[in-house]
C-alpha cells in the first residue's frame, strides 16, 4: 500500500517539475492524481475531497516563496496538508509506566506486545509483560516464546479465568522492573462483555497509556473500533498493524486519525524488530520521497556498538571499501535496505533492484574478495584496474564479475549516500528548512 501511494503522489508532483508559474490547469491535474492516488488506498472520500480543496485554494492563492521553484511550492503545501491529516505525534517518554494494550481478536495485539517490549528494551528500558488474555487458548504461550527471545519476564497463568486477578499477581510479580505491558483479552467483535472487562482491567492497572491496536485491512472500519474504545476507556494512541500487506492502509491512518486519538507505532513485518515509532512527519516525507533522516539516525544509533562504524561517513556517503562491508553490517541490523534507503531524501532517483540484494552469503563473498586487496586499494577503490581486479579475482578464488560485481554494489551505494553533503540536490536540512520544518535540530 504504501509503495503503491508514495509512488502515485511522486508522480502527480513530479508533473510540475520546469514550470516557471502555478497554473490552475496543472493544479487541477495535480488534485486529480493527488485524490485518485488517496482513495485508491482507501482515504475516506470526504476527507480527501476537504484535503484536495485546501491543496488548491492553497496553490493557487499564496505567494511563491522566493527562492523556491513552483514544483516545490506545491509540494509543501501537499505535504503539509497530509501532516495536518494524519493528527499530532504522541508523546512515549522513557520513564517507569503502564501500557494497556486493547484490541479485537486477529489484531495482531499478542505479537505487537512483544515487538513494544523489544522497543522499549532497545531504548534502555527495564521491560515486563502480563498476558491477562484468558479467551484464546495458546495467548500466553504465545507471548512468553516472543519474550524468552529477549529475556523479557512475562507473567500469566492459563488456568485462572479471572483476567482481574492475573493483573493484580502481574503488577505484583514484575513490581521490580520499569515499564509494565498488559496484554488484554480481544473478541471477534466489539461485544460488551470485553468492553466491561477491558474497564475493569483499566481500574485495577491504572495504566499511563492505553493503546488500541488495529489491523490495517480495517480500512475504514478501524474508526468505529477505535470510537468504541476511547469511549470505553480514553485510548491515547494506537498502533496499526500489518501495514505491509494491505490496500486498505489509508483508510486506517485516516480513520484513527479523525478520532484524535494520534498513532503511535506502525507495525509492518514479521520480526520482533518490525515495529517503527509513528512520526507524521517523516511519514509523509518519506511518502512524498523526501526522506526521513531523523528516523535514519535513530535507527543507525541503536545498532552501533563500537566506535569502529563511522555514522557520519556513512550518512554523507564518504566511504571507502574497507569501511563498506561493517556499513552494510550496521545496514542489515537496521533493517531490509528497501526501508532504510526509504528514509534518504533521494527524491524521484530510481535505484536499481541490485542495489537492495545485499544478502548474507554476498557480504561473506565481499569480505574474502576484500581480503585480496591492498591498503591503497581499499582505502582508494578509483585505482582499481582492469589488471588489479584480474589479480584480486584470483587471489580471493572468484570470478572477476564477482570483482566487478563488488565495485559495481559500492559505487551504487555511494551514489545513494552522497545526497547528505551540504549543498547536495537533495539535501534534509535545504529541504526542511523550506518546508517549514526542523526535525533535526
């Protein structure tokens, strides 16, 4: 969903590009494409016809900003406009506190708990887990086999039937650790035998944030879900999940979004790694292709361990061939290369699909092929030859295509990360500093 909407609101800005004035002609082309590309994902359609409206009056009406170009000016506006939709960023300090976790049965809620308190522990945090879900047989199997993974304590007991009673012993139990997840029971449906008991959870727990967690192919459904709950007990954030294998995403965004509850993560793969803070922000920028270079370095900074990667070599695309193979390492830490390479501000550059096949077994081969080279070579890469990389090949066992192959991969590489030197074309902080924005500093 996702790839298909960044790809169609580029395309409908991308059709200003060279023009030296706004006419209501392209910002009539512009909306058209702007609301085909949101309801195609499911956006309620009041809601992208208020938004399509605003886009316009606003493109039309103001000021060209001087120095900036009219592709630009729009853009903002869109951007801007699509930050405004999404609601407000959610506050998660890193403090001792209580986190209730809501939702219907097939949400996804059991394995998000998990994916929280891998987050929360990456941060730092002393983390627990209570599984009063006593409706699903096999709930807290289930969440205990994700936490042993982590050393994260959880506490449940399958045999009592009273969910009151197993947040209390949970809150006593894991009394010593720092942030308490509570995972609650969900129904097929919004019954209200699980609304009174998601209350009563709510009163013993006295939790500081209560979260709803909804399934993405809701699409517009997850506004009732999520009306129903606040109602209940006051959500304050959700998370979305199964955001990488639905049409229907949109709908949920925009439909929480409406409620005012604000979105806290976005849940969008299968390991308990695949759990990613919610900026609307970086959201919509990445959407527009602009990059989410905040999220990028928050990521970078929780899998360095040494000082030996350097981060700022890395972001601005100075690196050499000794240093690239402990880059894609941090690389494959932070996640599929195809989401990283989503938060860089690379505009409309088409990578080539090489560029994301960075696999395990083709790092091995890099190193042994990188064993073969000189100093000079590997701090120099331009020095190599058509018979440098002939002796390379034979002296790490490997075919001078796979030589090449490697040459090829770090050139493509550099070109992807040479947009953050400072004056570069695509450059986050020029582009935020038009935007109107300072998410950097």
């Amino acid at each position: 969903m996702l790839d298909s909407l960044s790809t169609s609101l580029k395309d409908a800005v991308k059709k200003l590009a060279g023009k030296a004035v706004i006419d209501r002609a392209a910002v009539e082309e512009l909306i058209r494409d702007l609301q085909r590309a949101l309801i195609q994902s499911d956006v309620n359609v009041k809601l992208v016809m208020q938004l399509s409206q605003s886009i316009k009056n606003r493109a039309l009406e103001e000021e060209l900003p001087k120095g900036m170009g009219v592709k630009d000016h729009v853009l903002r506006i869109v951007y801007q406009e699509l930050v405004s939709l999404m609601g407000p960023e959610t506050e998660l300090e890193l403090k001792p506190q209580k986190i209730l976790m809501a939702g219907l049965q097939g949400s996804g809620k059991t394995t998000t708990t998990g994916k929280l308190c891998r987050y929360l522990q990456r941060k730092g945090m002393k983390v627990g887990a209570i599984c009063c879900d006593n409706f699903r047989p096999g709930a807290f199997v289930q969440l205990q086999t994700l936490c042993k993974k982590i050393n994260v304590p959880v506490y449940g007991d399958p045999n009592e039937k009273d969910a009151l009673k197993i947040v209390r012993d949970g809150l006593t139990a894991l009394r010593d650790v720092e942030v308490i997840i509570v995972d609650t029971a969900g129904r097929h449906a919004l019954e209200d035998d699980l609304i009174e008991e998601i209350m009563q959870i709510n009163d013993v727990a006295k939790p500081t944030h209560r979260w709803l967690v909804i399934d993405a192919a809701l699409g517009q459904g997850a506004r009732d879900q999520a009306k129903r709950f606040h109602e209940a007990i006051g959500i304050d954030g959700v998370i979305i999940t199964k955001m990488d294998g639905t049409a229907k995403g949109g709908g949920a965004l925009s439909a929480v979004a409406e409620t005012g509850s604000g979105i806290v993560f976005i849940g969008s793969g299968e390991t308990i790694d695949d759990l990613e803070r919610f900026d609307p922000d970086g959201f919509i920028s990445r959407l527009l292709g602009m990059g989410d270079l905040r999220a990028l370095v928050e990521r970078a900074e929780e899998v360095i361990e040494s000082d030996d990667l350097d981060v700022n070599a890395m972001m601005k695309g100075k690196f050499t061939l000794r240093d690239m193979y402990k880059q894609l390492e941090a690389l494959n830490k932070m996640g599929p290369l195809k989401q990283v390479l989503s938060m860089l501000p690379l505009g409309n550059m088409n990578l080539p699909g090489e560029v994301y096949d960075v696999t395990s077994v083709k790092m091995q081969r890099y190193r042994v092929i990188m064993d073969s080279m000189t100093d000079a070579e590997l701090d120099d890469p331009s020095v190599l030859g058509t018979s440098r990389v002939h002796r390379i090949a034979y002296g790490s066992g490997s075919s001078v295509d796979q030589v090449r192959e490697l040459i090829k991969y770090y050139k493509m590489m550099q070109k992807a990360l040479k947009g953050f030197k400072g004056g570069g074309r695509f450059s986050m902080n020029r582009m935020m500093k038009q935007f109107g924005g300072d998410r950097l500093g």
